[in-house]
C-alpha cells in the first residue's frame, strides 16, 4: 500500500516538474506583436478595472449594416506631453481592442492608418488621435467614425420639405384621433379627455401581440385595432351607456372622463412600465425618394393606410344606412328615438367606430416612433386642436383642422421655434380660435341656452 502511494505521489510530482518549466518558458516568452493589416486569431477580452475600449465600425455611408474593422492598430499613450506609452493592441473580428490603464487622468489614442484594410478610409478630417479624459476607473470607450456620411448644413428649402412631409404624416395620424373623437362628440356630447388613452391602447396592445406573442407588426396591428373596438364597446356598456341612462349631465361625464383616463395612465404605467419600448420590425428605415421627397417604407405605408382609412369612413357615413342614422342621431337625439331608431345601438357603433380609428393612429403611431404609457396623452392636446379648429363634430373639419395642426408643429423649429416646444402652437391656435371663431373653420354658430 505504502509503495503504491509512493508511486502515486512520484508520478505527479514528475507531471509538475514537467509542466512548471513550460509554464515558465511561456509565460516569460514575450507576447509577438501583429504585423500591421494582420487579423488576430482570438478576440480581445474587455480588461477589468480601469480600461480604455476601441470598435472600429465600418458604417459604408449608411449603407447595409455596419462590419467590424479587424487588424487596426491603436497605441494608448499616457498623455501628450510625456507620451508615454501605456499599451498597444490590435483589433480583433469584432474590431475591438481593449488596454488597461493606470487610472483617472487625461489619455491619448493613436490609431495608426497604415493598417487600415484597403479601401478603408477615416471618416471626415481623417483625425487619428483622440483625447479621453479618464474621471471613473471603468471602461472607457472611444470612438473613429469610419464610412460616416458628412452631411451638409441643410438649406432653408430642404428643410421646408422635411417639416412639410413629417407634418403630413403627423397630420394624418392626428386626423384619425380627431376623427374618433368628433363621431362620439357628435353623437353624445361629451367631450371625451380619456381619448388619448384610446391611443395608448393601440399602442400597447400593438407591443403586446408583436412582442409579446411573437406575432407581425402588420398582423398585431390589426388585432389591436379589433381589440381598441371591443374595448370602446365595453366603455360604452359599462361605463357611459348606465350614466346616460341616469341623466348625467355633460359636464359631470367629462369630469367623469378624466378620472378615467387617470386611471388608465396608472394602469398602463403599472403594467407596461414607464420606459419607451419599440416593435420588433420596421425600427430604423431608409428613405427613398418620390417625386422629390425623401420617404421610408413605413412612412408611405403610414399615408396609404390613413388616407384609405379616413376616405373609406368617410364614404360609409355619407352613403351607408348605418352612418345615415349616426348623423341623425348627431343632429337630433330625441327625433330620432320618437321616429323608432335604436339610439343606444348607434351610439354602441360609433364608440365601436370611434375607438376603432383612434386605437389604428396608435398603431400607425407606434410603427412611426416607439411605444411610451404616455405617447396618447401628449398627443391629445394636438387632437382637440385639430378638432376645435376644423368644428367640433364635423367630419370635414376635423381632418382640415388636424392637417392644420400637424403642418404648424413640424414647420415651427424651420421658422425659429425651439423644438422641445413646438406643441405650444397648438395650444395658442386652440386659445385664438376659441376666442376669435368658435365653432371653428367648418362649424356653424348656434345659440346655446
């Protein structure tokens, strides 16, 4: 026993003998350093601790996706005037490179352009040193724009374009909301301040079925505009329909209508987060141009889909039977119950309608920017706009109005207002038409009382 434990003992102790100096040969073999253009065989680690970090990314002007730069070399030095070298590294396929540094202090990357892959060039001045001043012992990343478009200072004309056609777009999209809202103010009276919430709605229920369910944006937003019409239906039955049935009197719904949307803000928060989320398709877009206006895909589908839309409905509430007798009941409530027409079942669909079209502007929404609880309410300011400057309850109007609105927001930062509060001309175009006109563009003066 004993002899065999010696034998066991001897044979690992030779096993370490025999590792220990290669091990050392290795370790004290310096490290060969890459020939310039040579693509590295392992990627580089992130150092811990205090580092700085270089990708080289090839954009190719905008054009397809961006490829790493492997094989570039980068020296970090400790600061200009010593230059004192604190290491050099090659790009690995990932075109990274990642050097330890002492710590907090001011740093020079050099970048040495000869091993550039050919055809590779610097973007811009060509400038191959950058100065990062080092406050937190962490990473600390750098950036060399290669095949970045130099884009011009745009002129005055091609601006007018650009807010032109983003004021169109958000014209429409406004136009749709409006025009959800003017059917259920025609029908009902009420002035409805949970309808930006109907927005979010769309929005959300969009997120959910592309993201959540796994399912396409085109196919999501279909089923997000059916379930905003089932949702407006349940509103109608269960909430509006018993409180019209009690005698509530307008003013009361509408305090009623923003405790609502409250309540849906918080829901919305509490469930989806406050942070803005975006679709899983159809995030970043191209333009191509048409006619002389540059536009993405998404954006010329954005336009069909509303201008078919709004024309459709239209159509169907001047010649169907059924938009016939939603604007009898918008003209006279009480005509048209004495004459044996189901008043509860018409204002049933225009609510169904009415959340149909505002739940697709929250579709239509979403694909154009990102997903956010609050996206409806910071548009409902734009929709009352666009509804009271074209007339409360005309068809017509809202969508004049709403194209109105959009086209003033987007051409404001062209004629010097700030964009962070290019809204605010909606808010005065509201003020001054309630005070100047205010049954708006298409609306008729009444007496009222």
């Amino acid at each position: 026993m004993r002899l065999r434990l010696a034998a066991l003992l001897a044979v690992v102790m030779g096993m370490l003998i025999l590792l220990t100096p290669g091990t050392a040969i290795a370790q004290a073999t310096p490290t060969p350093t890459p020939s310039a253009g040579a693509v590295p065989t392992a990627d580089n680690p992130i150092v811990e601790g205090a580092n700085i970090t270089v990708t080289l990314l090839d954009l190719k002007g905008g054009e397809g996706k961006p490829e790493p730069v492997p094989g570039v070399s980068l020296t970090v030095l400790k600061d200009s005037k010593t230059g004192a070298e604190v290491g050099s590294q090659t790009t690995d396929s990932k075109g990274r490179v990642s050097i330890g540094i002492e710590g907090n202090g001011t740093y020079v990357v050099e970048l040495d352009p000869d091993t550039l892959p050919s055809g590779v060039k610097l973007s811009g001045g060509g400038e191959t040193t950058k100065t990062v001043e080092v406050k937190l012992a962490s990473s600390n990343f750098v950036q060399f724009q290669i095949g970045a478009v130099v884009v011009e200072k745009a002129s005055f004309g091609s601006k007018v374009v650009d807010g032109t056609r983003s004021g169109i777009i958000s014209g429409l999209l406004i136009a749709l909301a409006a025009l959800g809202l003017s059917l259920i103010f025609g029908t009902t009276g009420l002035t409805n301040f949970g309808h930006g919430e109907l927005i979010t709605f769309g929005a959300i229920a969009t997120y959910i079925f592309n993201r959540g369910v796994g399912l396409p944006v085109i196919v999501a937003g279909i089923l997000a505009v059916v379930a905003a019409a089932v949702f407006g239906f349940l509103q109608d039955r269960i909430l509006w329909r018993p409180l019209r049935n009690r005698g509530t009197g307008l003013i009361a719904m509408m305090i009623v209508s923003i405790g609502f949307a409250l309540l849906l803000r918080s829901v919305y928060q509490y469930g989806f987060g406050g942070s803005t989320r975006t679709l899983s398709e159809y995030v970043v877009q191209g333009r191509d141009s048409y006619l002389g206006v540059d536009l993405s895909h998404k954006e010329v589908a954005i336009v069909l889909v509303s201008v078919i839309t709004i024309t459709v409905t239209c159509i169907a509430l001047m010649r169907t039977r059924l938009g016939k007798a939603m604007r009898a009941v918008s003209d006279n409530p009480a005509l048209s119950a004495s004459s044996g027409m189901r008043v509860d079942g018409v204002i049933s669909a225009v609510w169904i309608l009415g959340t149909a079209l505002t739940g697709l502007a929250g579709v239509l929404l979403a694909v154009q920017q990102q997903v956010n609880f609050q996206m409806g309410f910071n548009l409902l300011l734009l929709v009352f706009a666009g509804v009271t400057l074209g007339g409360l309850g005309t068809i017509w109007g809202a969508l004049i109005g709403s194209l109105i609105i959009g086209l003033m927001v987007e051409l404001g930062p062209v004629f010097g207002v700030p964009a962070s509060i290019k809204e605010v001309g909606a808010l005065v175009v509201l003020i001054l038409i309630l005070l100047v006109r205010p049954q708006g563009i298409l609306g008729k003066a009444q007496r009222i009382g």
